[in-house]
C-alpha cells in the first residue's frame, strides 16, 4: 500500500497558524523596537551595538521550526556542518572555516534589478526583517556525494520574489556573490570565472521548497555556510547553493553559472540529484553522511520529487541531472 506523505500544503492551517501569527508578531513588534531605538536611554546598548556596525539580527532567531519539512534522517552534528565546507573564496578545499572569518558581512547590501518594476538596492538588514523567517530541516547533497541534513532559518525565496515585483518578461533569476579581494584570497586564482554566479528558473526560484537561508542550527548563518543570505534548492546538487549573495537579476537569459563556466561537460545549469546519472568522473548512485561517514543510496531528486518534479514535465531533453 501506498502511504502518501503529507505536503506541506495540506495541513490544516489550525495546526500550522497560532505559531506562525505568533512568530510573526513578534518580529513586527522586534521591528518596531528596532526602529525607534535611540529614542531612550533604555534603548541606549542597542543603539551603540548598532553605531558599531556588529552584527545585529542575532535577536531573530531562533525562529519556529515548520513542521512540514522534517526528514527520516539524523541531522548532522553541528560542528561538521561548520566546519566541513565548500566556499572557493576561501580555498579550494574543505577547511576554510578560519579563513572566512575574514569576511565583511555589515554593511551588506542587496542589488535586486534586471526585469522588475523597480529596482532597488536594500540592506539585509531592512530586508530580513521583512521576510517570513521559519526553520526547515532539509537533505543536502554535494555533487561530490557527501551529504549532511541541517535545520536551515530563512524565507521562501518566493517572497523576495513577491518583494522585487518581476516583469513578466522574467524567465530566470541570476545571483551572485560577494567578490570581497581583501578577505578572499580565492579571488587571486584568476583562472576562475569569479564572481561566483548561480541561477534558476522562476518556477524553481518561486517553488514552495526553495529558501534564501540566513541562519543555521537555530542561529545567524556563520560566515563560513554563506552569511549574511544563502540559497537553498535541496533537490539541486549543492553548488546550486550559492552563498553571500549581494545581487539578485531578474532576466529573459538563462544564467551561466560558475561550475558551468569551468567545465559544462561536468556541471550543468539544471544539477537536480539522480543516482541514476554519475558525474563523469564517479558514482552518483550513493552518498557519505558527515556525521560518521556512513554510505546511503541517493534519491531521485534528493527525495524531494513530490515538491519538484512536475516543473521538469516535458524537459526531457535538457540534461537534468548534470
Ligand atoms: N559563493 C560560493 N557559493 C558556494 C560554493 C562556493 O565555492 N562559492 N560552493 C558550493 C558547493 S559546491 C557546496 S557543496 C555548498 C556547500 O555549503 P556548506 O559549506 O554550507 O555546506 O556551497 C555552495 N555554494
Ligand atoms: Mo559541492
């Protein structure tokens, strides 16, 4: 017998909206508090925080976590997910958690333009206030096949794309990455085609799964995993997952995007997960779990084809799974 998994959609909204209604006051009125600081002597260490430039959205989190989205997987320990990550800015290996440290993330500012009504540039600050903050856990899966599963804090990109009001001429969302030449020592391997650029579709940018992260483990995201604002696509083979994103295009050309650039014979524009498709190089029949190493057969679409894979109806000659 099939035993169909609840979507996220169809749960009653007794059952989701006290915490969320509840969440959500509670950030309007954090908001609130934060725009009239200064106003008193009671505000006062806020206020000075604030004229320092430190980091300041630590008090949103930790946010409640959406029931919807919770897999049959452990979540990998805090302290791999850390400090094992990709981030070519910083190294081409896995240990550049140190060296990101270096990066400047206040101020930060946000480039939304192309084929919108009005392009504006924001700081994240204004701008994650704005946003629906909820915690999801979510598979991950690097198309070098490790794996870990994390409790992501963020927003539905949909909203940012709600927010940016597309023209209807949008087809695709371009984004890129920070290129910081004085804290990313990266930036000096010059055969790379920096910025680091990503893209998707707007059905995949507004698809109910795809987040803009900008915490991890119930906290602001560390500088390593791509603060300040990251994205997520779990079904995507993890280079989709661009970090420190300081631009978001709005456009009737399909992205180009990093990997894609170095070598399209490897990385392609679509990168959904298949274990039926190996890299060229190796298997991607299975994948390493960073909590302890162990093996574990990968799933179409990284589990996620109830959410996804209608938008690929059709496609079938576009290389999907690459
Ligand atoms: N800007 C930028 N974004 C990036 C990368 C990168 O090198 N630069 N690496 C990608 C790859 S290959 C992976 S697997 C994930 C790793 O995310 P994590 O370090 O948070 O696990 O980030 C993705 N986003
Ligand atoms: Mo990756």
């Amino acid at each position: 017998m099939l035993i169909r998994r609840k979507k996220g959609w169809e749960i009653p909204e007794r059952d989701t909206t006290p915490q969320s209604v509840y969440q959500n006051r509670r950030q309007f009125l954090k908001g609130i508090a934060a725009g009239s600081i200064g106003a008193t002597a009671a505000s006062l260490p806020i206020s000075s925080a604030l004229a320092q430039g430190a980091a300041s959205t630590a008090d949103l989190y930790p946010v409640s976590r959406n029931p919807a989205y919770t897999v049959d997987r452990e979540l990998t320990e805090k302290a791999k997910a850390l400090t094992y990550n990709n981030f070519y800015e910083f190294g081409s290996h896995k240990s550049i958690s140190q060296a990101a440290q270096a990066m400047n993330v206040r101020p930060w500012t946000v480039k939304i333009d192309g084929l919108v009504e009005n392009p504006i540039e924001i700081d994240f600050e204004d701008l994650v206030r704005k946003m629906p903050l909820e915690e999801r856990v979510y598979r991950f899966r690097c198309v070098e096949a490790w794996a870990m599963t994390v409790p992501w804090s963020g927003f539905p990109m949909k909203a940012l794309v709600d927010f940016a009001k597309p023209l209807s001429g949008a087809k695709y969302v371009e984004m890129e990455t920070a290129s910081q030449k004085d804290t990313m020592p990266g930036l000096r391997q010059f055969w790379y085609p920096w910025p680091y650029i990503e893209g998707l579709t707007m059905a995949e940018a507004t698809n109910e799964l795809t987040m803009i992260a900008t915490g991890i483990y119930g906290e602001e995201l560390p500088k390593q995993n791509g603060a300040p604002l990251r994205l997520v696509t779990p079904w995507k083979y993890g280079f989709k997952n661009i970090k420190s994103i300081v631009r978001f295009t709005f456009t009737d050309q399909r992205p180009k995007s990093f990997w894609e650039d170095i070598n399209s014979d490897e990385y392609g524009f679509w990168a959904n997960v298949n274990p039926e498709v190996p890299h060229p190089r190796w298997s991607q029949a299975h994948e390493r779990l960073l909590n302890n190493g162990e093996s574990v057969p990968t799933r179409i679409y990284n589990g996620y084809g109830d959410y996804v894979a209608d938008m690929y109806k059709g496609m079938e000659n576009e290389k999907l799974f690459m």
